[in-house]
C-alpha cells in the first residue's frame, strides 16, 4: 500500500503540474501588475480594519484561520525535507512560488468571498461554491467537495499529527500512541465547538508562535552573522546548478522546493478560499490581499527561518531523491549515526546554539503549529460537507461522521511512518490545487474585473470600497445584494 501510495503521489506532482503552478502564479502577477508588491502596505492595514458580525470573522481571523493552515508542518519539518532531498537551492524555489502565488493566492481567496453563502447563520465558501455559481459546472464542484473532503479529512491532518509525535519522541521520549492519544482529545474539544471556536483558538495561538519563533531564528543568526553572506550564496548556487557538489540536483531542488512550498503556503490549493469566505468586509479585494500576505508571512517568513537555522548551523545532510541512502553533500555539522530528516534537523540546529532548549522548543512550535493546521483542514473539510448536504438531519451526520472520521485517521497516521504520511499528504495537496487551478483560470474574468473595481474606486478617493456585483455583471451572488455588505 506504502508504495501504491508513493506511485500515486509522484505521478501527480509531475513536472507537467510544477510547471503548472508557476505559470499560473507568473500569469496572475502580470495579470494584476504585480499586486503582491504594489499592495503591500493595504495587505497589512487591511489585516486590523474589519470587525466581525454574527454571520462573518473578523479579516485577521480569517487571516490568522488561513495562516493556521498554512503554518504548520511544512514550516519546519517540509523545509527540512526540501533542504535534505533538494539541497539548500529548494529554499530559493520556495521563495519563487510564494512570491509568485501570492497572485495567485489574491485570485482565489477574492472568488471565495464573492461566492459565499450563509449556511446556518455563519458564511461559508470556497472552490466548490464559485465553481458552482461561477461556472456553473455542478458535477465539477461536487467533485472538488469529495476530493476536498477526502484530502482534508483524511491525507493532510496525518502528516501533522506525525510531526509533532516525531518531535516530541525526540525531545522528550515521549510514547507516539500518547502523544497522538493527546492530539486527538485535544482536536475533539475543538471541533466539537464550531467555526467561531476554532477562530478563536486560531487567532491566539497562531501569532504567538510565529513571533515566539521568528525571534529565535532571528537570535541564531545574529550569533552567527559572519556566516550570513556564504548562507545565501549557498542558496543561490544550488538553485542555479553552479555549486560543485549540488549542481547535479536542480531539477529536484525545484521539484522539492515547488512541492514543499504549496504544501507550506497553500497557494493554489484551493483550501484558503474556505477561510476567506468566511470573513465580513466590504469588498472581496479586501480579503483577497489579505490571503496574499499570509502567503508571505507563511514562506518568507517562517520557512524562511528555518531554512536559516538549519543552513547556517550546517544541521542537514542532502540525499540522492531516488535513492535515499546516498549522500550527496553534508551539511558538516550534523552529528553522526543522524540519517533521518524532518524537524530533528531544526531541533538539533537550535540545540547547537541554546544547549537543552531546542529540541522542546521545536516540539512545542510544531505541536502548535501542526494542531492548529488541523483544525483549518476540519473546517474546510466541514465547510465541503455543508456544500454537498446543505443544512438539513443529512449534514448533521455527515459532519458528525467527518469529525469521528479525521479524529481516528489522524491517531492513525500519527503512529506511521513519516514517508507513508508525507506521500498521504502530498496526494492531497496535490489533487486540490489541480483542479483549484484549472477552475480559478476559468474563472479569471470575475476576479479580475472585482479587481479592476476596487482599483477604480480607491483612485477616484472612495474612503471604503464596496462590492456591487450588479453593476459588474457577476451573477449568482447571493450574500452581496444585502444592506448589510454593501454599506
């Protein structure tokens, strides 16, 4: 089964779908003129300016729901994956798809919010609902529900789960099955608790960790800033092909650094969208530019960092792709009898520097960081279950079922091996973005012409610009023709 599943997970993360997701990422860029620099500074204003209403999140809980599910394993145990199979260049190709799906990433998260629904008093939306309304291809949508639901509800949480318990056996010696026995109580008092509670917890868990951590990685690197300007030529000449012992591996450098980054910052993938429907504000642009900075917080930031902590210790060791036993260049500060990969890389980096401190640290980063992402992939998964069965005695079991069903999976793959829950994941990442990409393509007219729109409005000096999808032609909006979302 372990290598039907690996079969599965490299024949669709082929070169045709690597090139796929930065040529579309390239497009919408132009597209858009580059939005992900020229909004910078509305990205982050934004982030403070919506509030909440009984129906809709706040835009920074909606930001810090989507950067719950960005940030998490891929962050630190991914990028150590990328630097051990792809050499130190996957980290330049990770910036590249996270520069680039930001625009992608504003596209996807503005359908969401133009498309929503009111389900049960709160907004819902995502893929599945502007492939629907937009395209009004019923069996496309439905097929993007079942997938989504499959891939969250059952390929991604593992990989998370099995992170923290990797992370924990090594700092702690913990027991796997407790701490996944852990995991999963902690996740049923959560998601037994609807949207808003997972918002919440979301919202101060989230920024806590992030700063907490980027203060470490930027700790790290003033201990050892002479070493700074070799890290980044390392980076560089590996991405390039014209370091001696790395040239050899570009092609995997940017496989691995394409796949680790949309596993990391979900650009594309189609699973944002579901939190940035779920937000109140007056103009979908709004929410969009928002989603397109998470996307930097998650890669430029947090992956940014540990890339640096593993990098300028020399914590890490590059394998040969296919054959994993084959050493293709070390890192020379990686203790010896150390032959597996993930967050023990970023464990032992920060122990280099802070003796005792960086093995527990990085288990509790991870445990936050990976909880939290599962929570994310239980409501979009919820949010896919209310679009198939509406809110009707149906949905009531279906969510129900859901909630048992990514409960014993996660306890499940958590006690498996890290390969079999990485392929898992990669399955379904995988299967979102493809048909996300192919969908929000299609759909490029609507979002950009909602972009065209907000441009307009704060050109001609519009304090607050508002959605008013009657004027722009986009049909079958629903949640955008009250007194409330257009004052």
């Amino acid at each position: 089964m372990a290598e039907i599943i690996a079969a599965i997970s490299s024949w669709i993360w082929g070169w045709a779908f690597v090139g796929f997701c930065l040529a579309t990422g390239l497009y919408f860029s132009f597209r858009t003129r580059f939005l992900q620099v020229r909004y910078l500074r509305t990205m982050v204003s934004l982030l403070f300016r919506g509030k909440s209403s009984q129906s809709g999140i706040s835009s920074f809980q909606a930001f810090v729901l989507a950067l719950s599910g960005r940030v998490g394993t891929g962050n630190i145990a991914g990028v150590a994956t990328a630097i051990a199979l792809g050499g130190p260049g996957a980290v330049f190709w990770m910036w590249v798809i996270a520069f680039l799906g930001a625009g992608t990433a504003y596209v996807e998260a503005s359908l969401g919010q133009i498309y929503k629904e009111k389900i049960d008093g709160n907004y819902r939306g995502g893929p599945a609902y502007y492939i629907l309304k937009g395209m009004g291809a019923r069996w496309y949508a439905v097929a993007f529900a079942v997938i989504s639901i499959l891939s969250l509800g059952i390929f991604m949480p593992g990989v998370q789960a099995n992170a923290i318990c990797n992370a924990f056996d090594t700092a702690f010696a913990m027991d796997v099955r407790l701490t996944a026995g852990i995991i999963v109580f902690l996740l049923s008092l959560i998601i037994f608790g609807g949207v808003k509670r997972i918002a919440r917890v979301a919202e101060i868990i989230t920024p806590f960790m992030a700063i907490a951590y980027l203060l470490i990685a930027l700790t790290i690197l003033a201990l050892n800033y002479q070493h700074i300007p070799a890290m980044f030529m390392l980076i560089l000449k590996s991405a390039l092909g014209v370091h001696p012992a790395l040239g050899g591996i570009t092609g995997a450098a940017i496989s691995m650094g394409v796949k680790r980054g949309i596993f990391s910052n979900e650009a594309g993938q189609g699973s944002a969208p579901h939190a940035a429907a779920a937000a109140e504000v007056s103009h979908p642009a709004e929410q969009g530019f928002v989603q397109a900075f998470s996307v930097y917080v998650d890669t430029l930031l947090v992956c940014s960092a540990t890339a640096f902590i593993i990098l300028i210790t020399g914590m890490y060791r590059v394998y040969d792709s296919a054959a994993a036993t084959n050493i293709v260049a070390d890192g020379l500060g990686l203790p010896a009898g150390i032959n597996e990969y993930g967050p023990v890389y970023t464990q032992l980096a920060i122990d280099a520097h802070i003796p005792g401190f960086g093995s527990a640290f990085v288990a509790l980063a991870l445990f936050f960081f990976a909880f939290t992402t599962i929570m994310s992939y239980y409501f979009q998964a919820e949010t896919n279950v209310y679009f198939l069965f509406r809110k009707n005695k149906t949905s009531v079991y279906a969510v129900n079922t859901l909630r048992l069903g990514i409960l014993c999976i996660t306890f499940f793959t958590a006690i498996n091996t890290m390969t079999l829950a990485w392929d898992m994941a990669d399955i379904g990442v995988g299967l979102m973005a493809w048909f996300n990409l192919i969908a929000i393509l299609l759909l490029q007219k609507v979002a950009l012409k909602t972009f065209a729109d907000y441009e307009d409005q704060v050109k001609r000096g519009v304090a607050k610009p508002a959605f008013h999808p009657e004027k722009l032609n986009i049909k079958n909006v629903s949640e955008w023709n009250t007194t409330e979302n257009n004052s």
